[in-house]
C-alpha cells in the first residue's frame, strides 16, 4: 500500500469501517412490526384503568378477585407458598412475602453451581414453592447425575438470548411450568411463562388487534396457551383460552415449543416496561428494573387466572387450529397477504413430531410402562 493510500485512509478513517453487527435474535423480533407496535401500544396503555379491568370468582375460595389496573393487579397478588426452614422463609401469600421467598430460593439456586445434589435441592424446593411438584420431583431426582450441567448450558442459552441454540432444541430438553420457575430466577429479565400469564399476555394481543381491526393474530404475537390444572367435568372451568372468533391462538407444548415462547414473552415485556411510553408507568416509578418485570409477571399471573366468558368460543377449544383461522388463513392467501414461515417455530415443531413419533409404540406393541399414564 502507498503512503499516500496509506495517509488518506488514516485522515478518514471512516473508509475502513468494521462490518455493522447482525441484529441479535431478540432485537430482530422486538422489531418486526406488529410485534414492535405491540410494544409501543402496551407500553402506553400500561396503567390504564379501563382497559385491564377485571374480575372473576376464584373457585377454591369463592371469593372474588377484582382490578382496576394491571398495577392494581399486582398489589393484589396472591399465592400461598409453603414455609422453607432451610432456607429460612415462612409461609407467605403476599407479594413482599413471595418476593422475599424468591430471593432465597434464587441466591439458593445460584449456589448451587456445578453441584449435582445442590442442584437438585435448590430446584426441589423451587417446585414446592411453585406448586408444580407433581412429576417434576419425580423427573429432577431420576436426573441427578448431570443435573447441574444440564440447567447451567440452558440458562447460559437462555441469558444468551439465543432460541436457536442446541441445547433449546435437544431431545433431553425439559421445559414445563415448573422448570419455567427454575430459568425465571437463574437467568436476567426472564419472566415464569405459565398457563396463568400465556392467558393473559393473549388476551392483551386480542384487545391490540381488536383497537387496531386486525381479523387475526399476527404470527409473532400468537402466544401459545395452556389449560388450568383442573378436572375434564369441573362445574366452572377456568378460561385460559384468550382466542376469540378469528382471533386464535395455539396450544403451548412442553420442552423446546415452550422455551421459545418463554424467551419471546419474556422479551416482549421487558421491551414494554424499557419504552419511553412507559417510562412513568407505576410499574417502573415504584421498582427498579428487574423488580418492575417481576411485578409486571405477577400482575399478568393474577389477571390471567380466568378471562372469563369469550364472546363467541368455549373455553376448552382449540382456537389455534379451529375452522375459522384456517378459513381466514386461506381468504388472506387468496388475496396475496401470506404469511412468513419461522424457522426457529418451525424447527422446534419439527423436534417435537420427531421427538413424539420415536416415543410411540410399535403397531401392537404393548403401550403400558412407567411413563405411560
């Protein structure tokens, strides 16, 4: 190279410039743009009171809950949670008392490091908090033996912001409500994605799509739902199915589907809680960041326990595959609006099939076994 070439370029420097970094996989879905007016939309309307109030009857107590806001929702935070005496918190009901509750299971969850059998007492003790024992124990103890490893790659995936890491998609990947709890204390700004807050995260997509008259779901607003824990015949079910008419949503299936799902929501509300719009909302005036991401969880958990009576569909129906969005789908087609395939969506669909058909039996095999039910 010339020294003239050589001055020349030390006098601009801009001539020589790195290559500008790709977007991460979280800036490229916050930015997609029904996901980003999402956003915008939420972060506006986030202490609002009339468009998030509510009320319903809880059925163990038959008591009625009810608020006039999403910040009066979370004030109003229950959940019983048993005493831990070695971790030395009492049995709590309370927002203050749950949060001091998570604060020792999670400083308890970070000790444990690379510690197999810490591991697995720090998550037990999470799942009895969360009351999601059932099965969890169960899967926990049968996995000691590589348990810490297999938690710490996850949470690293996870804290990496990265939906398409192996780990997310392997086939020893368990991902469920309870495990949700366990990656919700162990990595940053990552919110416990359960039935109660899919519910509800839904249900603020349809009120956006209804204000902006939209006749379906954007693809990256379709947060999968998952029914309540109650029985086929109960004489009140809970309403966790926020699709409405034309406005359908998918069911939520465990391990790598409800990972990417987790990540998404998780993204999404920390994104509404970060936007200028937001930034006198009581949510982040009252608490500092993480706290305000808490709060803003807890306050969806406690809305999304019951929608209430839909408009046009029942509560047990499969609004993400009904007749209705299949016909909208197909009248959008013909019309030349299609719709763009995800591959992280798409791949994590496939794990599943693929997962699901290597556990079937054989054609006249016998199907009974342990984890047959």
């Amino acid at each position: 190279m010339s020294f003239d070439i050589m001055t020349s370029l030390a006098h601009n420097p801009t001539r020589v410039s790195p290559q500008e970094p790709r977007m991460t996989a979280r800036q490229q879905f916050i930015a997609r743009p029904y996901v980003a007016d999402f956003i915008e939309w939420f972060a506006r309307e986030l202490d609002s009171r009339t468009l998030f109030q509510h009320t319903y009857i809880q059925r163990r107590t038959g008591k009625v809950w009810a608020c006039e806001s999403l910040y009066d929702a979370f004030e109003t935070y229950q959940w019983n949670s048993p005493a831990n005496d070695r971790l030395g918190f009492a049995a709590t009901g309370d927002a203050a008392g749950n949060a001091q509750a998570l604060k020792a299971l999670r400083r308890d969850l970070k000790a444990a490091g690379s510690d197999d059998a810490k591991m697995l007492q720090a998550t037990l003790d999470i799942m009895a908090w969360g009351g999601v024992t059932a099965g969890n124990a169960q899967w926990l103890r049968a996995n000691e033996r590589g348990l810490a490893q297999q938690v710490n790659e996850v949470a690293a995936a996870i804290d990496a912001g990265d939906p398409a890491a192996p780990v997310l998609r392997a086939k020893t990947l368990r991902f469920n409500a309870g495990m949700t709890k366990v990656y919700s204390l162990l990595c940053a700004d990552f919110i416990i994605y359960d039935s109660r807050v899919a519910a509800f995260l839904g249900h603020a997509v349809v009120l956006f799509c209804t204000l902006h008259g939209l006749t379906t779901v954007p693809q990256y607003l379709c947060f999968p739902w998952a029914g309540a824990k109650e029985g086929k015949n109960a004489q009140a079910p809970k309403r966790r199915n926020p699709g409405n008419g034309t406005l359908a949503f998918i069911r939520l299936r465990s391990h790598a589907h409800h990972a990417l799902w987790n990540l998404r929501a998780s993204w999404v509300m920390s994104a509404v809680l970060a936007h200028p719009a937001a930034a006198y909302s009581r949510f982040n005036l009252a608490r500092s960041q993480g706290d305000a991401l808490r709060a803003l969880e807890s306050a969806a958990f406690m809305y999304g326990y019951c929608l209430g009576a839909p408009h046009t569909l029942p509560a047990d129906a499969d609004c993400g595959e009904s007749d209705e969005h299949v016909v909208a789908l197909i009248n959008q087609a013909e019309h030349g609006q299609w719709h763009e395939i995800d591959v992280d969506e798409m791949l994590a669909e496939l794990d599943i099939m693929i997962k699901k058909a290597e556990e079937e039996p054989a054609p006249g095999a016998n199907p009974a076994g342990p984890d047959r039910r």
